[in-house]
C-alpha cells in the first residue's frame, strides 16, 4: 500500500493507494489546504485517467470536511464552466482550481443523521450559545464558545456536502457497504469491506456508542434550551431601564454565570492533566469513522479523531487484537491530531507501529509534546514503560505533515518548534531506532508499505 | 491614519460635499482600504495595491491596540486624496441639459440633474471646481433586510394562498420587478409555467465579476450604467433547467448567481408578488440581485449602496420598454424593494428618492417599499432582542434659547468591539441655529461646542479612535440644517481600536430658537460579527438611542419616505393588528408614510436553493408585505397599463380598510388600513370613467 500524507492545515487528509491501484481519499483538510497541496496531485490524477474510488470522511469537523466540500465545488466549477462555453458563452472563465478526479463512493456519517430529527434545533442552538459565550471575559469560555462555533459550521458544512452528493446533484453514491445507512460497528461483526486487494475492517463507531452520542445531545438540548433562554430573558428584563452596565449583561453574561454557561457545554470544561481524558474528547470526534486496512499482510490503521477506549474496543470485536490485546500495524495515523485527550500511554503499549503520522500543524498546540513523549516511551522508554509487541524494539519513525518552516500562525510556529526539538532530543537518545520527517517544503510525502 | 486637523487635501471645496465625503476623502488608501470593508458607497479600484495589501486585521493573531502604543500608529500629513479608492456618488447639477458621456470622471448615468459616478477620490477637487455643480453626495447605505425566519416545518402553501385570490385576475401582461438580495430561485416550482418552463424573463446580479458567468447588460446608448454583474436571460435559464438532469446539477448552479443562500429572501419577495401561489401568479418576473459579496476582499472592491437601487429601477424600466416592444403592447411594470437606507433627511430628499420619484413620473411604473422592521423599542418576548433594531429615532423640541437637550446614544462593547463607523444625522428647521457638543462615555470632558458653519474632522480621542462633528447650515436639496457625528475605529496597520463602548452623550445647545424642534437618526449598521481581533470579537453592531432618547415613530426607512413610493407596513393578519417590529411613520415633514399595510407575518412562500425536498419558509417583516402591494399594484396596471405611480398610492389609500378600532385617519403603524385588493382593481378600472352631465337639468 502506499499512503500520501498532504499538507492540510490543522487537519487531515491522505491519500490511501491500493497493490492494484484502488484509492481513498481520506479527508480532505480545509479548503485552504485542499486547494494549495491537495487539489494539483489529484488534477495529474485526473490527467491520466484515474479514479478515486472512495472519499472517506472520518467524521464532520471542518478541518476534515471542508477539504472534501472544495474538491466537489471544483467539480462542480468545471461541469458549470463545459456547459456555458458549450452554451453561448465562450468568454466564461476557466476555474482556477485543476479538475479532481471521477470519485465512485463517499463514505461520511452526516450529522443530521446521526442526530435524526432534533439535527436542527442543535445547531441552532449551538449558535445561540455560541454567540453568548463568545462575549464572555473568560478565556476559557470564550474558547469553547469558538469550538462551538467551529461545530456550527461543520454541521452546515456536513449538510453542504450531503446536498452535493445527493442524487439530484452529483450523483455519488453514499455508504454502499452499510446500503446507504450510518456506517457503523456491526454486531456481529460484518464481512469487511472489499477494495481491489484492500480489507477494511469497521473498527468505530460502535451502534451503541452513537446511541449514547444522540441521548448525549437530546439531554443537552432538553437541559439547556430553558437555561439560554433565562440567560437571554434575564439580561433583556434589565435592558429595559438601560444603562451600560446593563447592556453588557445583555450580550455578555456576567461572571458569576459561569456556572450557568459551563451547563451549556456539551463538554467537560474543567481543565485535566492525564493524557487521554475521554470526557475532553467532542461528541463530534468520539462519532468518528475508524478502520484498520489489510494488505497482503500490511496493516494499516485510520483513526480520524477517535479515542483510544474505541479504537481498542473496535479492534477486539474484529479479532485483531493477540492474546495480550496488543496490535502492531505498519502504519498508524495517530488519532485526532496527536491530541493530549485521545491517548494514554497503555494505548501506546498495545498499539504500536512502523510508521507513526501525526497530521496537525502546531495549532491547538497538536501534536502534543506528552503524547509524543507517550509513544517514545512505549518504544524506547523505561522497561516499565515499554511495549510488550514482539515488534516493539524494530526501528519506527514518526512523520509530520507541517514543520515550523510552513506552518503560519506565530504560535503555532512556536509548539512546531518544541516538536521538532523533542523529536530530535528522542532521536538522539534512540540508538538510531527512531527517525523523523517533517514536510519543509512542497505538499506531500509519501509511505509505501 | 491622518491627524485631521493637519492634513487636509480636499479644503476649500466643503461646502458642495456632503461631510462624510469630505471625511473619506482626507483619509489615505490604507485606512480607505479597511474602510471599504464596511462602507457601503467606498471600494478600492481593480489595482489598487492598498487593497490587496493591507491585511485583514482580524484573527486570533491580530492585536487590539494598547493605549501606550498610539503612538506608532500616527503618520504624517496627507498630500493628496488617494486616487485607488472610488466613491460611489450622486452629483447634482445646475443644468441638467448638460449632458454627454465623460463629463465628469466615473460618470454612470443621468437622470434630469442628478449623475450617479464612481469617483476616485483624487478627483473630487476637479469635480467641485465645475461651476454647474450643485452638491456631491455618497450613496446611501442599504442595509440587509431582516425579516424573522422561522424555523417551523412548513408544507406546500394552498394554490388560492390569498382569501380572495380565487376572484382577482392573474396579473397576465404585467411585469414585476424584484431587487433584492440572496438570489432568485429561478427553478423553484412556484415559478415554473404549466411546460416547466420559468417565468423569470431576466436576472441582473450587479456582483457578477467578468467572466464568472454571463456578460453584463447592455447600457443605455452614451452611458455605462449597467456595464457590470451579469445578465441571465429567460433562454439562458430555461436551457439550465432543460440540462440540469442530464448534468447532475441543480438548474441555478449551471447559471451562477453570486448568491444563492438556502431560504433565500429575494426568492420569498418574489414568490409573495408574483408566484404561482403568489398575488400575481401569470405576471412575468425580473430580478435585480443587488451585490452583498461574502468576502471581506469582495466588499474593499464593491459597492452596495442607494445609486445600485437608481440603476436597477432604469434597468427593470428598460426591460418593460423592451418586452413592449416586442410583444407590441405595452408592457407596465410593478417593482418592489424590500431592502431599506437609514441615512439622510427621512424627507423624501435624497438623491435616490428624487431619481426614483423621476422615474415614477411616467405612466405604466409603480414601486413599493418595506416600511422597514425598526418598529420595536423593548422585548416582546423571553429572548427576544428585536428592539436593538428599533431605537434609530429621537426627536425633541428646545424650548427656548441658551437651553440644551442631550440625546444618549448607545455603543455597545465590553469584550466585543465595534469596528463600524457610526453616524448620527440630526436634522433642524433652517430657522433655528443650534451649537452641539459631545461627550465619550465614562468622560466628564465635553468636545465643542461646535456652532453653526464649523467642524471637527478626524480628531483622534485619546483612547485612539476618531471623532467627526459637522455643524451644517442649509442642506442643499432640502434647506434644513443638519448636524453629522461620525465615530469612526482607529484602523491602522499597526493594529485597530474599537469605538469606545457606552454611553456617548449628544448635547444640543439653542444658540437661536425660533421653531426648536429636531429629528436624529442612526445610520443603522447591520449587525454583524466579523471574527476576532485577538482576544475580543469584533462586531459590526447597531449602535442605538437609550430609552431616555428613543422617540418610537418616525422609523420608517428613509427609501420608504420617497415621494413616489408605496410604503408598506407589516399586518399580522390572524390578529387583525400591526406586528410590533414595523416601522412606524411619519415622515421628517409630516407625510403619511406607511401608506397601507398587508400580509407580513408568517408567511409561508418559496425557500430557494433548498432542494427539491425543502420547498416552503415561513418569514416574517415588512418584507414580506410590500411584495404583497407590489403584487396588487401589478394586478391593478395589467387591468389598467395607463396608470400613473400616483394614481396608484391614491386608489389603494382611497380602498384600503381599517383595522379594528381604527378610522379612516391616517395612523402611523397601519397607514391608511389594511389594502383591499379587490377593491383596487375594481376603482382602477374605473379610472377613465367619466359621464358627461352638461346637458342634464
């Protein structure tokens, strides 16, 4: 098999190919990225012939999605273009961005699937305690206010991409291998799904655990529409009389509503030490689309933004775990950025890997420093510490898709510069076991297994 | 940023510009750069350096300013007006025989006197030097319509959605004009003929860039009025509707509008006057997609002010012409614009009034406007904060000279930031003369007293932003006197600062006192959030008047306060009773504006670019209600193609009906009652009747 990892932003997308050519596109990052690093690889594509066979969108967060949503807009651009030249308009401009490829499959969870019938009023609600929250003088809430506005979008986005996918649009097929449904863990587990010579095995989301995602939100949505309403109604009572102090509790609640405003958050905002806090982890995130890829003997592990507990879970229920519960894969895209949420250090013993690929640019301070720090020591740290995999003492590289040097946000820069330090510090003291890369320049590097 | 006072390129030419011209104007590209992204009637040229250049400062990198840090933020005197930043202006003249293409540089179009011209700022000086120019002033600001959209499931509206549809004729022969914003569903079932074909004859986008989809309009001979956006033709869209299937495409992606927002408002304006479930179901349909681009790079190099409305009423008007022309019977035409302007006299005596009073002027044309949804000055309901939309108005009286009245005026902050320019337009009788001071919020320090015929411009406060008075006597199309504040945010490249929240104190002193009375309006910003400036939210926000100020009339839409328009106020029909959001009359003069008002709460019409599964919205705003006029006023012209706009006002003033409780007097929520359109087409009908009495006894 062979893996292309492309620069995406703070996100992910990857380009998975086949011994027989078969291809996923496995999100898409942001449409900024999609553009600059994504789009010419998949025009040569196009070029010569080729197909995508399958667009996987691991779960509908921007930084996943929109990538996925750019690459139908520019097949759409150029479908709209052929048919004004042909139809009266010579002088109709040419996209600017190259034609992707014809694309067989998409498979992607829609949130108002997953959600049913209240999709809607969530994400109105999320909008409205958004804007609240984003007055807050706490910087603590005023960040989960712009989590929640990211949410926003990516649910309208997710709406965006299924409208575009859709029969009356273009047409693409959507899920086949679960008959157009959620793609989810089937009990007992299903056949795994056929591509070329490629097995992939459902590893995540579990039917039960989106069960409890959708309760999760409904009880959200029971408990905090009367709470945002006392909030709004509260402020607009002493509106009436008016005087500044009075419009600022309008539009921003005081601070001794904290309280209030921590219940409107479908999260856990209290801040955690451990690694692999699950609680942390967004409902959206916890709904990733996971599997493991088989090869002709290679394995490959695609985790989006899930959490360890899953992972480990969905790999048990399809037997690929030995007798100690360990796993050793070829490659292992590290889940959700590298985030200090989504892994612990037990994890890292039972899941080990050739190659480890760690999408995120600095943003959100992912990679982070502990959780590189955590696979290190699974590998190369005190015996305590280290993995019992019979593969576990094999040289193994961590790869990036960003550097200090591409990366463009200044504190960003800073956290990929602590990367790139630690990863050497770890190198050095590796006995040679532990290489790195990072993309310094151009879109992309490629793993072949 | 300039520091005023000192540099002052555009001096001596004061008085023939309208203040805020003058202001934009002593400002370098830079700050006309970031300007532009907020200011309706200033856009930087295809070129400009500025444009593409200065950042937008926005994001969690951006850094508001510290006090200490002013200081870097200064620059030097300003040698001349830039010459890559264009205003979007009317130009009156003396003479409107004067005429020919290129007179004055940007020239557009002409109507009697008045000259719509996008003008580079550096040429403003040679414009004022023209002895046959009266007065130079920018477009007015439209402001985003903002109807309630409901978020209630709603299916297929009956076909007779009107009570007494079922007896009215069907509008066949009339044309309705519709411009507005967010796109027009051309494909959507409410417009399609029994042959699936769309009754849409035309689309003008005016944000179309070249080649982005099809080419411009064609202008009227020695003009370029309409040389820009693109024009979509009934074959265009009915070729797109044909090919849609066989290219898995919606008909309205393979003829792109600029926007074609899910549950758009054009596309619910149009479906109320002239669906087939609409007051007009057999009347030909035009729209006019006024720009409002998504991106703040779009918005530095576009304009969306009152000369767009001047033009896309001579284009709908041009269209009628045409199509009579060719189907060899005249064609009239019923336009509607549910969007709205703030500034100005609420007279009648803006430019774009007078262009559209003009061109109503002829018979077979008539235009109804939303009254506008500033009609709300507390909360209706839990949760319910409408009425930041409703206070725009204070008015007052001084009752003799050597006393003062403070109008408090609101800008909210505290961790959000407001990087609009906000304007407060007082306006008084031309007897009186008035000084006027200002005080910031938590200040105890007044600026002024600025008297009659002086100014400040640009004077920058300490704590970094910028603070415009200008004391005006006489305006020159309607002779009153006028007094303008602008604050505007410090928007320099080394950082920005909000406009300072709170109170801001407005006193007005009687230098002389014969009348007293005054009128102020906010020049309404929507509001609008527009990212982070590090770790505040930055806001384009309404600034409003506290309750102490507010006075609750006189909120109509000054666009609604023309002469020749049809101003429509919002009927909650089920109740019988004005809804509380529609903005109240009268007019700055006394005039009864709302006219009439009609069906505009809940409605249930077309939801655009939805899917062919989500076909229905419901909206509430006088939005909503002036489609409903402008449906009938089509209805009346199809019986009748000869009648004049005012002919029109009259018939529907003369029919309209009472709410309960009410008379026949003019009030200043309902106008004149609630139309009846039945009754208005039976009296047009009437309008040539005559009998000749002479020789009975």
């Amino acid at each position: 098999m062979k893996l292309t990892v492309f620069q995406s932003d703070k996100g992910d997308c990857m380009l998975l190919e086949g011994g027989d050519g078969r291809r996923v596109l496995v999100d898409g990052g942001m449409r900024e990225s999609y553009s600059e690093h994504v789009a010419p690889a998949l025009g040569k594509l196009r070029a010569k012939g080729a197909a995508i066979d399958v667009v996987y969108v691991s779960h509908i967060d921007q930084d996943h999605i929109s990538g996925v949503l750019q690459m139908m807009d520019d097949e759409v651009d150029w479908r709209v273009h052929d048919y004004q030249v042909k139809h009266g308009n010579p002088k109709h401009k040419k996209p600017g961005a190259p034609r992707p490829p014809k694309v067989k499959h998409i498979w992607h969870n829609a949130f108002h699937e997953q959600l049913k019938r209240n999709a809607g009023e969530v994400g109105d609600m999320l909008a409205a305690s958004a804007a609240i929250l984003s007055g807050s003088d706490v910087g603590e809430v005023r960040g989960l206010a712009s989590s929640q506005a990211d949410l926003v979008t990516s649910i309208a986005e997710a709406i965006q991409l299924s409208r575009r996918v859709s029969p009356d649009q273009l047409g693409i097929k959507l899920n086949h291998p679960a008959g157009g449904r959620l793609m989810m863990v089937r009990d007992p587990p299903g056949a795994p799904v056929k591509l070329g010579g490629m097995r992939l095995h459902v590893i995540g989301p579990f039917e039960e655990d989106l069960a409890e995602l959708r309760k999760q939100w409904n009880e959200w949505l029971r408990d905090n529409k009367e709470r945002l309403k006392k909030i709004q109604a509260t402020a607009d009572d002493e509106a009436g009389t008016f005087s500044v102090r009075e419009i600022d509790d309008l539009l921003l609640p005081k601070l001794g509503q904290a309280k209030e405003l921590e219940a409107l958050l479908p999260l856990d905002s209290k801040p955690v030490k451990k690694l692999g806090a699950r609680k942390k982890v967004t409902v959206p995130n916890l709904a990733s689309l996971m599997f493991l890829v088989e090869e002709r003997g290679k394995t490959l592990l695609l985790t989006g933004d899930g959490h360890h507990k899953d992972i480990l879970k969905g790999l048990a229920h399809v037997g690929k775990l030995d007798a100690a519960g360990g796993i050793h894969v070829n490659v292992l895209k590290v889940q959700h950025h590298g985030s200090e949420h989504n892994l612990d250090l037990p994890f890292c013993q039972k899941v080990t890997a050739d190659h480890y690929v760690f999408c995120g640019n600095g943003e959100h301070e992912n990679p982070d420093l502990d959780v590189i720090q955590a696979i290190a020591d699974s590998r190369i740290g005190k015996p305590n510490q280290l993995s019992s995999n019979a593969q576990a003492g094999n040289p193994f590289k961590f790869w990036f898709n960003s550097s200090r040097a591409v990366t463009p946000k200044k504190e960003a820069k800073a956290h990929m510069t602590k990367v790139t330090n630690l990863v050497n510090k770890l190198a050095a003291k590796s006995g040679g076991r532990l290489k790195s890369h990072f993309i310094e320049a151009g879109p992309s590097f490629v793993i072949k297994v | 940023m300039p520091r005023g006072k000192r540099s002052r390129p555009l001096g001596n030419e004061f008085r023939k510009f309208q203040p805020k011209l003058r202001m934009f104007a002593n400002c370098d590209s830079k700050v006309n750069a970031l300007r532009a992204e907020h200011a309706a009637a200033v856009a930087m040229t295809e070129t400009s350096q500025a444009a593409k250049n200065v950042p937008i400062m926005r994001g969690d990198d951006a850094v508001p300013l510290k006090r200490g840090e002013l200081g870097k933020t200064r620059v030097g005197r300003l040698k001349s007006t830039p010459s890559d930043v264009l205003a979007s202006v009317f130009i009156e003249t003396l003479d409107a025989s004067v005429k020919g293409r290129g007179r004055f540089p940007g020239q557009r179009a002409q109507k009697g006197n008045l000259i719509t011209a996008r003008v580079p700022l550096s040429q403003l000086k040679k414009i004022a030097a023209d002895e046959n120019v009266l007065h130079v002033e920018l477009g007015d600001p439209l402001t985003d319509p903002n109807p309630v959209v409901l978020a209630d499931k709603v299916s297929e509206p009956p076909r007779l959605r009107f009570k007494d549809a079922a007896n009215l004729p069907d509008g066949e022969g009339a044309l309705i004009g519709i411009i507005d914003v967010q796109g027009f569903d051309f494909s959507h079932p409410d417009f399609l003929d029994a042959n699936g074909k769309t009754r849409f004859v035309r689309i003008w986008d005016q944000g179309a860039t070249k080649g982005s989809s099809r080419p411009h309009p064609k202008s009227p001979p020695g003009t370029t009025q309409f040389d820009y956006g693109a024009e979509f033709r009934q074959e265009h869209l009915n070729a797109a509707i044909a090919n849609s299937p066989r290219l898995g495409l919606p008909p309205y992606e393979l003829e792109r509008q600029t926007q074609m927002v899910p549950g758009s408002h054009a596309t619910h304006v149009a479906s109320i006057a002239a669906g087939n479930r609409g007051v007009a179901p057999k009347a030909m349909i035009a729209g006019v997609l006024v720009s409002l681009p998504p991106g703040d790079l779009d918005i530095r190099r576009s304009f969306y002010d009152s000369t767009r409305i001047a033009d896309a009423v001579d284009y709908l008007i041009g269209l009628a012409r045409e199509l009579s022309e060719k189907r060899r019977k005249p064609v009239p035409l019923s336009i509607n614009v549910s969007l709205g302007t703030n500034g100005h006299a609420h007279d009648g005596s803006s430019a774009v009034s007078r262009w559209i009073d003009s061109a109503m002027s002829v018979p077979g044309r008539c235009i109804c406007v939303a009254a506008g949804n500033a009609g709300q000055e507390a909360a209706q309901f839990e949760g319910d904060s409408g009425w930041v939309m409703g206070r725009i108005h204070t008015s007052g009286q001084i009752p003799a000279r050597g006393l003062v009245k403070d109008i408090e005026w609101i800008v909210v902050g505290n961790g959000l930031m407001d990087l609009s320019e906000n304007e407060l337009e007082i306006w008084y009788s031309p007897q009186d003369r008035f000084a006027v001071q200002v005080r910031p919020p938590d200040s105890d320090e007044w600026i002024g007293p600025i008297e009659p015929r002086e100014f400040i411009e640009n004077r920058q406060l300490r704590d970094g932003s910028f603070l415009s008075i200008y004391n005006e006597l006489y305006h020159p199309s309607n002779g009153a006197n006028y007094i303008s504040i602008y604050l505007a945010p410090l928007l320099s490249e080394q950082g920005i600062v909000g406009i300072p929240a709170g109170r801001w104190t407005v006193r007005l002193i009687g230098d002389e006192v014969r009348d007293g009375r005054y009128h102020g309006w906010i020049e309404r910003d929507d509001s609008r959030p527009l990212g982070r400036v590090g770790p505040k939210e930055a806001w384009r926000f309404p600034s409003f008047f506290s309750t102490a100020s507010n006075v609750d009339d006189s909120s109509v839409s000054s666009l609604a306060c023309g002469n020749r328009v049809i101003s429509v106020a919002n009927l909650d029909e089920p109740f019988e009773r004005i809804n509380v959001t529609s903005s109240q009359g009268p007019t700055r003069d006394n005039r009864n504006k709302p006219d009439t008002a009609a069906p505009g709460t809940n409605i249930v019409a077309a939801k655009g670019f939805a899917g062919p599964k989500d076909l229905w919205v419901k909206m509430t705003g006088t939005s909503m209600a002036s489609p409903f006029v402008a449906g009938v006023a089509a209805l009346m012209l199809a019986a009748e193609p000869k009648l004049t706009a005012a002919q029109i006002e009259g018939i529907i003033v003369r029919t309209a009906r009472p709410l309960p409780g009410g008379g026949f007097n003019w009030h200043n929520g309902a106008g004149f009652g609630r139309i009846d359109p039945a009754a208005c087409i039976a009296e047009a009908k009437l309008i040539h009747e005559r009998k000749d009495r002479t020789g009975r006894r």
